[in-house]
C-alpha cells in the first residue's frame, strides 16, 4: 500500500509581473507571494511543496538548506526540509511547513 499523503499539499504558482501571487487550495488553505516572502496558512503538520516560477535563482530561502535536486524535496514520509533550484526549467523549488519563508532575491 502506499503512504499516506495527508499531510503533503503541493502548489504550483505562477507570480505576475511583479513577482506576485495568491491562491486558494481545493482543501481550503490559502496562499500568497511577494517578491520576497511565501506564505502558505494551512493545518499544523502540513508539508508544503511549492514549485515557484521565476526568472532567477533566489540567494537564500530563509535559513532552509539548499537541496542537491527537488527529488529530494518530494519524498512522501518525513524529509528534510529544504529548497532547490530547477535552472533549465526556471523553477524555484520549497520544502517547508506551513508558515511564512522570506526569499532572498
């Protein structure tokens, strides 16, 4: 049988011009984006994988740690959090719980 994925919420988002986003989940947790900050308001517990499209490879994401690749981000059972960079793809790419993350430019 396979694990449960309760506890993932996965999001695809896709800022206008400015960098900017909001968006209600089917489950009825929200979002936002800024130029610098993701917030993602959902049940505790919750593990959020964002895949963000931007033009350029952030700094920092808070104080994550930079992941080798996103498939180490998308296991189902309990993982490091973390962050990548897709380049080819221009996907920003964030493990986190849900919360806000500040990200560097």
């Amino acid at each position: 049988s396979l694990p449960s994925r309760e506890h993932l919420l996965h999001l695809w988002v896709w800022p206008d011009s400015l960098g900017n986003a909001t968006g209600l989940h089917w489950t009825g947790n929200t979002f936002s984006l800024t130029g610098s900050a993701l917030t993602v308001n959902g049940l505790p517990g919750t593990t959020v994988i964002a895949q963000i499209v931007r033009a350029t490879k952030p700094s920092a994401v808070g104080s994550l740690p930079e992941a080798a690749d996103w498939q180490s981000l998308v296991g189902v059972g309990p993982g490091p959090d973390g962050w990548t960079w897709d380049a080819e793809r221009k996907v920003l790419w964030i493990r986190m719980e849900a919360g806000t993350i500040p990200i560097e430019p």
